[in-house]
C-alpha cells in the first residue's frame, strides 16, 4: 500500500483521541476503506503509525533506524 503524510497524519491524530478519552475512533485507509478503533486499538494504531513512518522514511532516503553505541563511562 502506498502511504502518504495525511495518512500518518490521520493515524497519529486517531492514537491522540484515544489517548485522551475518545471511545471510538475511524481510520480512513487509502483504498477507501473505514475500519473504526477503540481503545483497545492503541497498540494496532501505533504499530501501523511505525509501518507508515517507515515507508514514508524509506520513500525518501531517510533511515529508519539508528543505532547508539555507550559505554560505562569510568
């Protein structure tokens, strides 16, 4: 599926309202189809936020991962 800012947009937006108190929620996809969450949709949201990030990073040559590297630090 080819994903664009307004659908990490409206994502990111649908995870805020459920954060905050909404019951219920819906998602447009970009095919058209509507899929209502709930709360217990938070983890399902968040994980297809990530999906979309990764995408739309990858679309446009930004990595999607970083890697640290630490020491104990004496």
């Amino acid at each position: 599926m080819s994903w664009t800012q307004t659908d990490l947009d409206n994502v990111s937006a649908a995870i805020t309202e459920l954060a905050t108190g909404a019951r219920v929620v819906k998602v447009r996809y970009p095919n058209g189809h509507e899929v209502e969450y709930g709360q217990t949709g938070i983890p399902t949201l968040k994980h297809l936020r990530a999906e979309i990030k990764a995408e739309l990073n990858a679309a446009a040559g930004t990595p999607s991962h970083f890697v640290a590297v630490t020491g104990k630090g004496l």
